[in-house]
C-alpha cells in the first residue's frame, strides 16, 4: 500500500513538472529511523516533537535519510519518468552538506544533541538543477561551520528552503487531511486560514502537537515572501493535483495576512 502511494505521488509530482511548475522534495524519514534505532535496542527519545540524537542515532538518522529514503526516492522517479515521455527531466538526490546548501548551528535546546537549526541556506545548487530540468530530492542533513553532521526537522527545512526558492507554493504531505478546528471532529476540517489564525489556533491548543512544528514553519515561509501553504494527507489518492487544481482544494491552506 505504501509504495503503491509512494508512486502515485512521485508521479504526480512528475506531472508537475510537465506542465511547468519546478517542484523541489524535502524528505525526513522519522518511522524508518525510529525501525533503525529499535533494532540496534536503542530507545528513540522527543523533546518538543524532536527526536533526541546521540552520535550513534546521527549514524542512523544519515543511514536511512542518505543511504536509503533519498537513493529509493531518486530511482523512483527515474524510473517513473523512463517509463513515461521523458522531456529530458531527471530526479537527483542531495543532502543538506552537498554545495553547501544548509549550514547549520546546534539547537538551542542542548538535551537534543546533535540536532540543528538552519542558519543559513545557499540555493545555487537548486537554481542549478532546477534551470537544468532536475527535480531535486534533499534529504535533512546539514553541517555546521566546524563540520559536524547535525539532524533537521524536515517541515523547517522546507520552510526554508521554500523562502531561499521564493516559492509560489509550499506543500506538506502528512498522514492528516489538514488542520483542524477540533482534531476530534473529522467535519471540522479548516479549508482557509489566515498566518494571523493559524498563529491564535496555535495560541489556543487547538493545533495537535505533531502539527505545530509544521504550521511554524508554514508561518515562517509565508512571512518569508511564499505565497500559499498547503497542508494534505499523502494517503489521498492524487492529493496534490486535487488541491492545485480544482477550485475548492482537499485540504488547508494558509495565506499571507494581506492576501
């Protein structure tokens, strides 16, 4: 079932670039790390929605996001697009130390270990490969200025990288339908929000923990100059289609203030 998805997005996402868009991947890969961990008996720990990385989890964390989530991702697309009309477009994979693209500093909470924060983003690659008719898959793993390998939130990391683009749209695909007025009521499902809502559903609770970290981040890009941020659920058949292309969506949008 998950790869049956896994394909249907990527080719959506293909589809995209078809027709003109330049889509760029930010990927994390918490479920497969956490498999990781547990079979080393190593027990995955959280602060604040953030998983705690002693040296030996960041040997995890680059195994699975490098070695295996970006590899499989990239030969998916090839793979997809060979099978297709081609157009000359290509998947490749890079990770936060490649060309310097996400340079890092230690989370400012020290229990967290070797998690980072992103100081600074250098988007030339992309613009690069982007020119070149490459859809860029980048897996969260940044260094700092001394050279050390640090974890990163992937919702921050496509934050971020979406303000460096100056993106039209930011999407993030999770296994939710959107946010909620109140997460117990599946009705409640918020089309439209303003980053001034989002900001007092924040205020208020009403935004479940797994989201906040994804909705700051949102709030962040949309301050930062992107226009529109979307929030679907990956487990929707052709979801980023449906909520680009037909007039009332499937999941939540966020718009800037003075939309």
């Amino acid at each position: 079932e998950g790869q049956r998805l896994r394909k249907q997005i990527i080719k959506d996402i293909i589809l995209l670039k078809y027709v003109g868009m330049k889509p760029v991947i930010v990927h994390g890969g918490g479920p497969e790390i956490s498999v990781e961990m547990e079979k080393r008996n190593k027990i995955p720990q959280w602060v604040n929605g953030l998983r705690v990385t002693d040296e030996e989890t960041m040997e995890i964390t680059e195994m699975v996001l490098t070695g295996k989530i970006n590899t499989r991702l990239v030969a998916e697309i090839n793979l997809y697009i060979s099978e297709g009309p081609g157009n000359g477009v290509k998947g490749i994979g890079l990770s936060g130390e490649d060309a310097q693209l996400l340079t890092v500093k230690k989370h400012r909470i020290p229990e967290l270990g070797l998690v980072g924060e992103v100081e600074k983003i250098d988007p030339e690659i992309l613009t690069i490969l982007l020119e070149k008719n490459y859809i860029p898959v980048i897996a969260t793993v940044g260094v700092d200025k001394e050279g050390i390998r640090y974890n990163i939130n992937a919702d921050t990391v496509a934050g971020q990288i979406a303000i460096s683009l100056q993106a039209e749209k930011l999407i993030y695909l999770s296994d939710v339908d959107g946010i909620f007025k109140d997460f117990g009521d599946p009705t409640s499902l918020i089309s439209s929000l303003t980053v001034n809502q989002a900001k007092d559903l924040i205020k208020s609770g009403q935004i479940q923990k797994g989201m906040i970290p994804k909705v700051g981040s949102a709030i962040q890009a949309l301050e930062g100059g992107v226009n529109k941020v979307h929030f679907l659920n990956g487990k929707r058949a052709h979801s980023v289609l449906l909520e680009l292309f037909t007039d009332s969506g499937i999941g939540t949008e966020i718009i800037p203030q003075s939309v």
